[in-house]
C-alpha cells in the first residue's frame, strides 16, 4: 500500500501546484447481502488502490437497479475527490441481458472510454455506450500541458472486469460461458512483491516466476486476474535497446500490436501490448515443453519420421507469416517452443522481436543469429553503411539450417569460418550419421540451404517437396542406421563437440 493510502477510504494525492485533494472511496452505502455475488470490479489505474468490487444493487431515486455512480459529491457511490471532477460524473449499469454500460450524467469534463486496439472516445453529456472487459473508464484524462507542467497530477483511470459472467453454471464436462476461462490452471504462489512496476500491468496481471532472461527484459509467468488464464509476460525495458535494435519504443510498440493480429495454430498467440514509460510489456500464451534446442541436446538428433513431421508444421506457420507480409528474421532452434514434454512435433514459434512487415523492396536492418544467416544477409553487414536488401529468403536459409541440425544434432557450418562457409555454401553430409537419413531429406536440405536466394526454395515451394507431401512412412533401413550408425555429437548452447558436416570440428550455434 502506498504510504498515501489511507484505510480504509482510499488513495490520497496532494498536488503543489493544485493544492487538489484526491480522494477515492469505496462504496459505503449501497446495500448488499454476504450471498449477493458481485457483478464487475474497477482496477484503479494509479497508485495502489484497492480494487472497488460492484455488487447488485436495488433501484434507488432516479436510478435504476444495478447502477453505481461515480462523482465527487457525498452520493456517489465511488468517490474521487478531485475539484475537476463533477459531483455526479457518470455511472455504471447493467441489464439483465448480461449487457453492461457507461453513461455520462452532464459532466463538465466529460468522461472517456480506452479499449484496447480501438482507441480512446470521450462520451458527450447523457451518451450511454455499452462496455467490455478490459475496457478502461478514464474519469478524468489530463490535457497535454497539465501533464508537462505537473507530472505529479495523474489522471483518473478504472479497468472494468465483468464479473457477472463467472458466475453463471456450467455444467460438467463443458467450457465456461467466460470466453478466457477454458485455459486456466494452477499457478502457485504469486511474487511478493511484484516484480513490475507499473500500475495498470499490476491491475491486470498476478507475476509468479521468472521464466528467462535476456539483454533487454525479462519473461514471467503471469495470471490474468480477470479471467485466471496463465501465460507468459516479457517486459522489455526500453532503455537497454539502445543500440539493439533501429526501432523506437513507440514503433516497437506499433510493431508489437501488428502481431497481435497473426492467428495460427504453430505461432505462440500474443494476446496483449501494454505500453508504459520505460517497459514494453507483451502478453503471450505459455506452453511448457521448451525450447527445440534443447530437445535436440537432449535427444542428440530427431529420427527422420518427427523431423518431418515437425518440419512440415515449421513450414506452414513461416508460409502463414510470409503470407502476411512478415518476415520473422531470427528463426532458430531457441525460437522454436515445443508445446509439451511428450510430443516431438507439436511446436510454436516464438520471439518476434526481430520481425518485421516486410515492403515490397526487401528489408534493410541486420538482425538474426550468426550461426542461421543467410549469405544474402551477410553481404548487407559487410558493407560500409549496411546497404543490400533481403526478404523471405532469408527466413528459408535459416530454415534448412534447422532441418540440417535436426537430422544431424550438429549445425552445418563451425564458427572459425562461418563467414566464409555461409558466402559460398560450404558444408557437407559426409559425416556418417547422413548415411542413415534419405535422399529426398537431403535433397530438401540442400535446396534450402543455397546461396543463390532466387533459387531457394520457398516456405509454398518446401511443403510442396516430395519428402515433406509424402504421407509415406520413412524406410525402416534409414530409420534402423540412424539408430545404429556412428553417432554425431550433440548440439550445446554455445560449442559443438564437432558439427556433422565434412571436415568441421568446431562449431558455434548462438
């Protein structure tokens, strides 16, 4: 609780310049039994006010069942003592339909509407529009220069959380009427105290774990406070990407709210963007089989029969993404999540922060892994201002290097000339692990990882290649000399005891 938080009112700000007390109490006067269940909840967006739960309500003079208004005066049912503040402001209601509304009673301000990817509509006096989940009711929103010339002045914002909807039966061995509800679990003991700073992302979202790390933010496991769904929060801090990426937070944030819109089963789902001063913060569904990587470390390399099949899954999410216009920039084992423990196929890919909407003349930043660049890529960083454009064909190199290294466990290229090697092609299948791996794979691989990016396959072309189309089991003599021949190293985080190809000893996968 903030040390300005006086229980059991509410939140107390004082100004310098404004001399304004702020105040926000809880309901005092609205009648409501212990059995009665509550129909929404307000999250106050500032401070650390305590959530204001709604109870149903009976009709009271000029107002009808259910309505809880909010305003400065004595009345109101949520006070917020704050002179620009009218004494009744506005009021919330809902019908017996499920339907919830907000309705400006002639404040002098006005009173706003945030939804999320929609905008921000500020009411006129009397409008009544109709509300959702999530939806944030900004009471009071500051002009520009209030906020310049008195950053202590905050505005006043509530997120509404419909409640009313948990509570309606479900029968047994059926998906709740909640849309968020279907995919909830346990998720332990929440962080004490939370590792975020921000208010609204707190009002929203219960952090449990660190789940990674990197140079930029920090991934937790998180609950939804409204709807209990777990999932994966990565915050990136906006100050460390100095020099990490060409993009500004806003346009990190405009670029962020694009993926939002991909929806494809073997993509992870980013659900939400919230941006705030100094973090970014994306909301990600959570799977808990971990990263590819490490599946091959584990299992040293795929039998060819899993390989294809989840190459064929790695092809349709990267033709879905190209379809769309985006190229991924950094595909890897690492940004390749298996969706559980158990399965070798099933699989989501992940970490688009290198992604970008690709233009019809190509992309011009260097980003990815070195051990996954294309040679096209490559060219572009050798030269004096980074000229030279690349686009799909980029993400295709980098997927026969993921197809090389699951049939091999060992990347294709070593790192004391990986440079060279990439330029001109330079790798081989004569390690004898190959001998146990089809022709028609190795064929795929090959026209996958060609320097020549007009000749390379794309992701439309590689799902249309024989060894990936064929619904035909793999030959028992290739699976049985992939089991028995001489095995190749494991791939490791950072060396490769001696990469499957040719003469390569040494190797460097990032």
């Amino acid at each position: 609780m903030d040390s300005d938080l006086q229980a059991p009112v509410g939140l107390l700000e004082e100004t310098e310049d404004t001399q304004t007390d702020t105040l926000v109490e809880e309901p005092q006067d609205v009648e409501n039994a212990e059995n009665e269940r509550p129909w929404a909840k307000l999250l106050p967006l500032w401070g650390s006010a305590e959530p204001i739960v709604l109870y149903p309500t009976p009709p009271r003079a000029q107002l009808q069942a259910n309505t809880y208004v909010i305003g400065r005066g004595r009345d109101a049912d949520v006070q917020v003592r704050d002179k620009r503040v009218s004494s009744k402001h506005c009021c919330l209601f809902y019908d017996m339909r499920g339907h919830f509304y907000l309705k400006d009673l002639g404040s002098v301000n006005g009173v706003g509407l945030r939804r999320p990817g929609r905008g921000f509509k500020k009411l006129t006096k009397q409008e009544v529009v109709k509300i959702k989940n999530n939806d944030e009711i900004v009471v009071l929103k500051l002009k520009k220069r209030e906020r310049e010339s008195n950053p202590v002045v905050k505005p006043f914002c509530f997120v509404f959380i419909e409640l009313f909807r948990e509570h309606w039966p479900v029968k047994p061995g059926t998906m709740s009427s909640h849309p968020d509800q279907a995919t909830t679990e346990a998720s332990g003991a929440p962080m004490d105290p939370s590792p975020v700073g921000d208010a609204e992302v707190n009002a929203k979202y219960e952090f449990h774990k660190v789940m990674g790390k990197g140079a930029c933010g920090v991934v937790y496991k998180a609950k939804c406070r409204l709807s209990g769904r777990i999932c994966a929060v990565k915050a990136i801090h906006l100050q460390r990407l100095s020099g990490k990426t060409p993009l500004s937070g806003s346009a990190l944030a405009r670029e962020a709210e694009l993926m939002q819109r991909l929806d494809h089963p073997s993509i992870i789902k980013l659900y939400e963007v919230i941006s705030c001063e100094s973090c970014l913060y994306l909301v990600m569904e959570i799977v808990h089989g971990g990263d590819l990587f490490d599946r091959v470390v584990a299992q040293e390399r795929f039998c060819e029969a899993d390989a294809r099949k989840l190459m064929r899954r790695i092809l349709e999410a990267v033709k879905y993404l190209h379809d769309e216009g985006v190229v991924h920039r950094d595909l890897k084992l690492e940004n390749i999540l298996m969706v559980s423990k158990n399965d070798n196929t099933d699989m989501k890919l992940t970490d688009f922060g290198l992604a970008a909407k690709l233009n019809t003349d190509g992309l011009r930043t260097f980003c990815g892994t070195p051990q996954y660049f294309a040679p096209e890529v490559l060219r572009r960083r050798s030269t004096v201002h980074g000229l030279g454009r690349y686009g799909r064909e980029a993400d295709m190199w980098s997927v026969g290097v993921i197809l090389y290294m699951l049939l091999s466990g060992a990347p294709p290229f070593r790192s004391d000339r990986l440079e060279r090697q990439i330029a001109t092609g330079d790798y081989s299948f004569s390690h004898p692990v190959w001998k146990g791996v089809s022709k028609e794979a190795i064929d795929l691989v090959r026209k996958l990882i060609e320097v020549n990016p007009t000749v390379r396959l794309s992701a439309q072309q590689a799902l249309e290649h024989p060894w990936i189309a064929s619904e035909e089991p793999i030959k028992s003599e290739a699976n049985e000399a992939a089991s028995h021949e001489a095995e190749s190293p494991p791939a490791k985080r950072k060396k490769c005891e001696a990469p499957a190809g040719g003469d390569n000893d040494d190797s460097t996968s990032n």
